[in-house]
C-alpha cells in the first residue's frame, strides 16, 4: 500500500468526522503514528473532537502530551482551543484554564469556550468573573454567542440585578435586535423574579418568536398569575404565532394552577392536532392538569395512552388521585406500576404513595410499605423518613413513628415537625410540646413557619391555651417569623374550643388579613359549642357574604336554632337551603380486605358486590330487631 501524505490523513480524518464515525476517528488517528506521519494543527482538534463525543478524556490527555513535546502545536491557536473545548466538555475545567493561561493572545473563539465550559459545568460565578476578565481586555470584544451564555449564568445565579447589567452592556453593543440574545434576557428576567422587567423587555421587542412568547408565559405562570398566562396565551394565538411543547407545558400549568378546565380541554385538543399529545412530558402535565382540575377519569385516560411511561408520569398520576380523595386508588395504580409497568420508583414518588397509605390509615398496609421502603434503600432519605412518622401518626401507631423518628440519623426539620404534628393527631399536646423544645435545645435547626403551625395544631386538640399564646408569640418575637391565615385559623380555633371567643373575635379584627371562610366557620362551630348565638348570628352574616353554598354552615345555625327552640329561624334557614339546591356531601367508608380498598357511601349502588353486601346488612338488622324485643 502506497503511503499516504499528511493531507490525505486530514482528508480521512475529516470525512470520517463529518460522517460521526468516531471510533474509526481515533483508530485512523493512532494508525497514523504508527505509519510514522506526524499530525499537523489540522488533524489535532479533528482527533480531539472524537474524545470529546465519546468522551475519551484520557485519550484527549494523551494527545495533549504529544502536543507538549512540540513547540509550534503548543503555541496554536487552533489546537489550543481545541484542547480547552475538549477539556470544558468533559468536566475539566481546571485543565482547560491551565491550557487558556499558556496561550499568548486568546481569541474571541477561545475566551468563548471558557465562559460556555464554566456555566455549562455548574460554575455560573466563574462564567461571569471570565466574562469580566474578557471584557476588561483590550482586543476582545464579545460576540453574541458569548453573550447568550453569559446571559445563561445570571439566569442560574438567579441575580436579576446581574441581569439588568448585561442588558445594559447588550445594549451599548448593539444587539438587542437579536432575538435569540433578547429571549435569553427575558427567560432571565422570568427565573430571576424580575416579573416587571420581563413584562416590559417583551412589551418594547417589536420582532417575537414562539420562544418570547412562551417564555413570558411561563414567567406569568412561576409569579402565580396563572390567567394572565392564559391571557398571553390567547393573544399569541390571535398573533398566529404557533406553540410548541415547551409552550404547552406552560399553559397545562396555567390551567392546573387557575383550575380552568374549560380552557385545558381547548388546550388538549390543540395539542392533539399538532401531535404532541403523546410526548410523555406533555401527557405528564395534561395528568396533572386534569387532576388538578377535578377531572380524575380524564386525567387516567391521557395517562392510559403515554406510549412510555416514566416516574414522573406516575407521580404525576398517584399524587392527582390521592388530591381528588382517591387514595385507594394511589395505592392500586402504584401496585400496577411494579407488577405490569416494571417501573422502579424515585424518593420523590415513595413520599406521594406513602402520603395516599397515611390518606388510608390502614396499618397493615403502612408496615407493608415502611418494608418496602428499607429493601429498596430509602430508608435513609430524610423526607421518606418524615413520611414515615405521619403514615405511621395517621394510622394510629405513635409509637411506631416514634421508633422510625429515633431510627433516622440525620434530622431535619422536616422530620421533627412530623413527629411533633403525630403527637398532635393523637391528642397529646404536651409531647408535643416537649419534642420541640428538644429540638429547639438539643439541635441547630430552627423552627419554621410549618413547626409552628403543627405545635399551635397541637395545643389546640389538647386545650393548652396558655401555652399555645405563648408559642404564637415566640414565633412572631424571637424567629421573626410572620404568621399567614393558617397559623390566626388555628389561633382562633384554639381560643373557641375554651370558650374564649371574645379574644377570638378580637384576634380576627387585628389580624393583617380580612376573615376567610374556613377562620369564621371555626368560629361558628365554637359559638355552637358554647351556645353563644349572638355571636353566631354575626358570624353567620360574614360568612353567607364570603361562602354561601356551604352545606356545613347552615347544619351549624340549625342546630342552633333547634336547641333554643327558635323554630320560626330554623325553617327560613332550610327553605333557604332548598331554594339554593345545597346538598351536604356524602361521607365514605373504606375497608381493607384481601389487599383491596373497598369504598362505600350511603345509599352505595355502585359496588360490584352490591347485592350481597345489601342482603347481609337486612339480615343483621332482622337479628337486631329480634335481639332487641327478646331483651324487652
């Protein structure tokens, strides 16, 4: 075989590049030296490229040996920056500056691939303090490239101030025409919470692709604004601009978070025709939605459809049933998933099932679980160890918490408020008390605004009263802590069940947030205790203002009215519940036979085993009618 010149060696190595055959890339390039034909600049960065997508760094060493022992390869520029991209792509950043520094004067090309290698590798701070570097040099100037990624860093250092700076140098450069650098800022403006700053970028580019618009969506949808986004969304719409999945995702989001369902079954339809329904990140979100919106079955029969489902779906899944009161159905979609889908769960879907098992209550079913847990290694994740401790609480065995609460090593927060919010379900409030004094004192962690809520909750089942105020105020004075709607719920709760509802009335006037339906209906439900109807009748009157088809308040008033005999009121108040159709909602119970969730409601006609369940239930009310003239 006749041998072959350098540049039929660039030759192969380039078309073998072009061709991504980068096994035969390295094979060539070994079989080179060995035919004795020295490697130029050229074939360099070419050899390199192959080690960076297959990721052969100790191959890319290797050649950035032979380039050492070569004076004129040592000093390109070419290969030196072939040398740095290959080295910021497999994660060594601290060789790639070591080969940046030996280079004598740097091009645009070179810095580039520093500032894109740092952010790329999880070093945002060091990308920007490069980009410093580079723009306080005299013969650089950036190029929009590294800009976007400079741009990219500020948006996971989430620094909106940082942001409005390179806006500034964007501007003074010349390139806030460039889409592609202006949706970077926007997408930064939206991560960063600089709502105002988002809003009004979008508002003065007079040229917006999908990507703008998508991403202002999402910026509305992460600040809570969920029917603005929606809006945005029907104004793109009417802008004939079409959405992609990344936009669709955003607004299945909206639709959940506002629980429009009408405009997500617009929405789904829309993304069956452009045929993105089935991509499982879309199905996943329209699960979710439906879920969220109340919309169970819907949710199942996407779900029924994704052609692979991953984790995320069935979390998405498991969580939206245990939402909608369906827990024992949480429990058999998840059995499901380990017998037929094969699916191996992650910590963050063991927390949505354990939460379903602990909906339940059942005990079987929850040791059942905490074995499981152990087996597959999950035992040493501190939030499963938390979900742990409430299953446990929930179905009736403190103690068993109390033993998985002292088995976990590593205690967060997390997992104390667990166990203080066990002892409160149990109704025992002093232990309550006690855990977190224990963790104030024996631990660095510090209550937060959730401890609080659980020791307030367990303050006011056991009637502490003195002691909840004080908690109240040791939250507000020595953590600084700013208590929400639910801790002045459960204040007004507290003080009501002791009768002193005159301090509660007093409490909700000073609190900084008008009344809600759930803080005046606990006060009518201790007014109601303590037979104090004056009140009642002023609560009641604010309360038909906020939530008049509630079924639950009107029962409270009857009752009222029914024990003081004030029979003129309790019939105006029932013509007013039939006159608005208010129906109290149906109670459930839940039986566990055989490792199956049976649900039963009144007047149940539903189940499959209907007929006998009817016939044994005549049977026994035969016996005790029986029973009961025997013993008369």
């Amino acid at each position: 075989m006749t041998k072959r010149s350098l540049y039929q060696w660039n030759t192969l190595l380039k078309s073998l590049s072009r061709d991504k055959q980068w096994e035969q890339v390295l094979s060539q390039f070994s079989l080179m030296f060995r035919c004795e034909e020295k490697p130029d600049n050229f074939t360099i960065p070419v050899a390199l490229k192959a080690c960076v997508e297959l990721r052969q760094v100790n191959y890319g060493e290797i050649i950035h040996g032979f380039i050492n022992k070569d004076a004129a390869l040592a000093s390109d520029l070419y290969v030196g920056s072939a040398l740095i991209d290959m080295y910021a792509k497999c994660g060594r950043m601290n060789q790639a500056l070591s080969v940046f520094d030996e280079l004598e004067n740097p091009d645009i090309v070179t810095w580039s691939s520093m500032v894109s290698g740092f952010e790329r590798n999880g070093f945002p701070f060091e990308a920007v303090e490069f980009f410093r570097r580079m723009a306080t040099s005299s013969h650089i100037s950036p190029d929009r490239v590294t800009l976007i990624t400079l741009v990219s860093a500020c948006t996971k250092l989430s620094n909106s101030k940082l942001g409005r700076c390179v806006h500034g140098f964007v501007m003074r450069r010349g390139f806030d025409k460039d889409l592609s650098l202006v949706n970077s800022l926007l997408n930064c403006y939206a991560k960063s919470r600089a709502f105002k700053e988002a809003i009004h970028l979008f508002n003065v580019t007079a040229e917006k692709d999908v990507i703008s618009w998508s991403t202002l969506i999402a910026c509305y949808v992460q600040n809570g604004a969920a029917a603005e986004a929606l809006r945005v969304f029907n104004e793109m719409m009417d802008n004939r601009t079409e959405p992609n999945a990344a936009t669709m995702l955003s607004v299945f989001q909206a639709c959940a978070a506002s629980h429009d369902l009408e405009q997500g079954r617009k929405s789904h339809e829309l993304a069956i025709r452009k045929g993105i329904e089935t991509e499982v990140k879309v199905s996943t979100a329209l699960v979710d939605m439906y879920m969220k919106c109340f919309s169970p079955e819907e949710a199942y029969a996407v779900f029924a459809r994704i052609p692979k489902k991953d984790v995320v779906s069935w979390v998405a899944l498991i969580s939206g049933f245990t939402l909608n009161g369906m827990a024992h159905r949480s429990t058999e979609e998840f059995s499901k998933m380990l017998h037929e889908n094969n699916t191996r769960p992650d910590a963050i879907l063991m927390v949505k099932v354990l939460k379903s098992c602990s909906d339940l209550g059942f005990l079987e079913q929850a040791e059942c679980f905490h074995s499981y847990v152990i087996k597959f290694g999950f035992d040493s994740n501190p939030f499963i160890g938390a979900s742990l401790v409430e299953l446990y609480s929930r179905c009736g065995s403190i103690g068993s918490a109390s033993k998985v609460f002292n088995g976990i090593n590593l205690k967060d927060t997390v997992v104390w408020t667990s166990l203080i919010t066990g002892y409160g379900i149990h109704g025992k409030g002093t232990k309550a008390l006690e855990t977190f004094n224990q963790m104030v004192k024996s631990s660095e962690l510090e209550p937060n605004e959730v401890t609080f809520l659980s020791v307030l909750s367990a303050c006011t089942h056991s009637g502490l009263v003195h002691e909840g105020l004080r908690i109240f105020e040791l939250m507000v004075s020595q953590y600084g802590l700013v208590p929400n709607l639910e801790h002045y719920a459960v204040l007004v709760d507290l003080l009501g069940r002791v009768g002193e509802l005159d301090t509660a009335i007093e409490i909700t006037k000073r609190m900084p947030f008008s009344p809600t339906p759930q803080i005046l209906g606990t006060l009518l439900g201790a007014c109601r205790i303590h037979q104090n109807a004056e009140m009642a009748e002023t609560v009641v009157k604010k309360l038909f203002e906020l939530e008049s088809n509630h079924a639950g308040y009107y029962m409270l008033m009857s009752h009222m009215y029914g024990v003081k005999g004030e029979w003129e009121n309790l019939e105006k108040l029932r013509n007013a519940v039939r006159n608005r159709g208010i129906k109290k909602g149906l109670a459930e119970s839940l039986i566990a036979t055989k490792r199956k969730v049976h649900r039963f409601v009144a007047d149940d006609n539903m189940h499959p085993e209907n007929e006998p369940v009817y016939r044994l239930l005549k049977e026994l009310d035969l016996h005790m009618k029986q029973d009961f003239e025997d013993s008369a």
